[in-house]
C-alpha cells in the first residue's frame, strides 16, 4: 500500500493548477514561435507540456499539449492542430514515466526523453506522411528529401529523419523542463521523484542534457547537408 | 480557498482538453484539405484524427477503471 501510495500522484492546491497549465501552453506558444522565426531544426512547442505533465499529472499534460495546438492552429495555420495528438501522446508518456519512477535517475530520465521523442515520432509519422503527403514545411522535410532521394520509401524516409529531429527537441525540452521544474517552489516539487543533485549540479544537469540534445540536432544539420 | 486537484481531475481536464480537439477537427480537417500541397479529402483526414483520439480517450476510460482515486485525500 505504501509503494502505490507512491507511484500516485499527490494533491495539488487548485491555485497552482490555475497558474501553471495557461502558463506552460504559452511556454509551448512561444517556443512555437521562436522556431518558426528563426527556423530552427527542432519544434520547442513540448517544454510547457513536460513541466506539466511531470509536475501536475499526464493528463493535466494532455490538456496543456491539446490548448498549444488548437491556440497554434488559429495563430500559424490548421497544420498544427493534427500534431496536438503528438503533444498529447508526449505528455502521457512523460506523465505516466515520471509516476512510475522512470526518471527518478539521470539515466532513467534521459532514457524516458528518448522514449518519448520514439513515441512522438511513432505518432507523428502517420500524420506527416497520410495527412501531408510527407512535408509541412518544417526543417526535417529537408532530411526527408535527402533520405528520399537515398532510395528509401516515403515513409522510412519521413521517419528517419522524424526521429532525429524529435530525438533532439525531445531531449533538449526534457533538460530545459527539469531546470524549470528545480525553480518551481519547494511544496510542488517535493514529492517528484527526479534525478536528485545537489548544489552547482542542479544547474549542470539540466545543461549537460541540453548539449546532449544539440548535438543531435547538429547532426540531423549535418544529415541534410 | 484551499481546494486541491489530483489525478481524478486531471483526467477529466485532460478529455475536456481531447473534447476540445474534436469541435475544432471538422472545421480543421475542410482548412487542411484546402492547403495547395495537400492531397487528402476532408474526410480521410477527419477519420484518421477521429480514430486517433478514440484511442487516446480509450486510454482515458482505462485510466479511469484502473486509476486508485478513492484513496486520494
């Protein structure tokens, strides 16, 4: 009883729920829209939704990944609002990985991020390739040409190049939601079960996943070119 | 003012947040159809997103059969 006692999530002051789901959609929100502006090789729309996800609950997740995409789909086209169900998936896979103590260590954590860019990548896919007809003027589409014109089918080629794309995001998102949840107060935080570190380390985990993650994105960037 | 939400509540804001997907997915799906690049019917597009989300809220009911609420304070 105790051990499930665990693995279930704790009760939240409605206040902090207020608070902390408009504000991680806008996160998503603005993440969106620094990518599209500086057209970079990842999506940045998933920080708001793993702070949630992890913090909260996967379902309060799910609800922050589905206002992100139905809020893009008016601001930057309906393209955007068939990938809320990749947010969606995302945040239970955060959601539900955190509960039952994937993450509680450094590798557990990085290893749960990249369960949930193969996940996402999984989803995304059908999306891209049955909706799309494989490109929506992302970065990756690039990637998919390269790997098209390897010889590979439409959808080995959207996939591949999916993967390394969301491998990146995911991972980079993961860290940067990890940072923000450490800044998050103490009463909401408590009962996480997070890669404990102490002292300068809570600051250069966060950043070493994040370099991790760009350096895949270097490398999907070396891909295409 | 010292109300609290768990896990029951999240997943109920969590098929609001589906619930929501799906009264914009119609309109969404004629929008996308319409794009130059795209070569899907409406509803092809709207079928597939319609069976997605059916999984997603079956997993929705699961967690609702399966979730330990009652001992939640």
């Amino acid at each position: 009883m105790a051990s499930k006692a665990k693995t279930r999530a704790a009760r939240i002051p409605l206040t902090y729920v207020v608070a902390l789901v408009p504000v991680a959609a806008a996160l998503n929100i603005v993440g969106g829209t620094i990518r599209s502006a500086l057209q970079l090789p990842i999506f940045l729309d998933m920080i708001g939704t793993a702070v949630t996800a992890i913090v909260l609950g996967p379902w309060w997740g799910a609800l922050v990944g589905a206002i992100t995409n139905i809020v893009n789909s008016f601001l930057s086209g309906p393209i955007s609002l068939p990938f809320a169900v990749v947010n969606v998936v995302g945040a239970l896979v955060w959601g539900y990985g955190h509960r039952w103590g994937w993450g509680k260590t450094n590798v557990g954590f990085f290893l749960l991020n990249i369960l949930v860019a193969f996940l996402c990548s999984v989803t995304a896919v059908p999306i891209y390739v049955f909706i799309f007809g494989g490109a929506t003027g992302h970065f990756s589409d690039v990637m998919t040409a390269a790997f098209l014109a390897m010889g590979q089918n439409l959808i080995v080629s959207v996939f591949s190049s999916n993967i390394l794309v969301s491998l990146a995001d995911k991972i980079i998102s993961g860290y940067v939601a990890l940072a923000i949840i450490e800044a998050l107060p103490a009463n909401l935080t408590q009962n996480l079960m997070l890669p404990k570190a102490e002292g300068l380390n809570r600051i250069i985990l966060p950043v070493v996943g994040v370099v991790i993650g760009v350096a895949v994105m270097l490398i999907a960037i070396a891909v295409a070119s | 003012m010292n109300k609290t939400v768990g896990a029951k509540e999240g997943l109920g804001a969590g098929v609001i947040g589906i619930g929501l997907m799906m009264l914009f997915l119609p309109g969404a799906s004629q929008n996308i159809a319409d794009l130059d690049f795209v070569a899907s019917e409406p509803f092809s597009i709207l079928l597939g997103a319609v069976y997605v989300l059916g999984v997603i809220i079956i997993l929705a009911g699961l967690g609702v059969i399966f979730g330990n609420f009652d001992s939640e304070e």
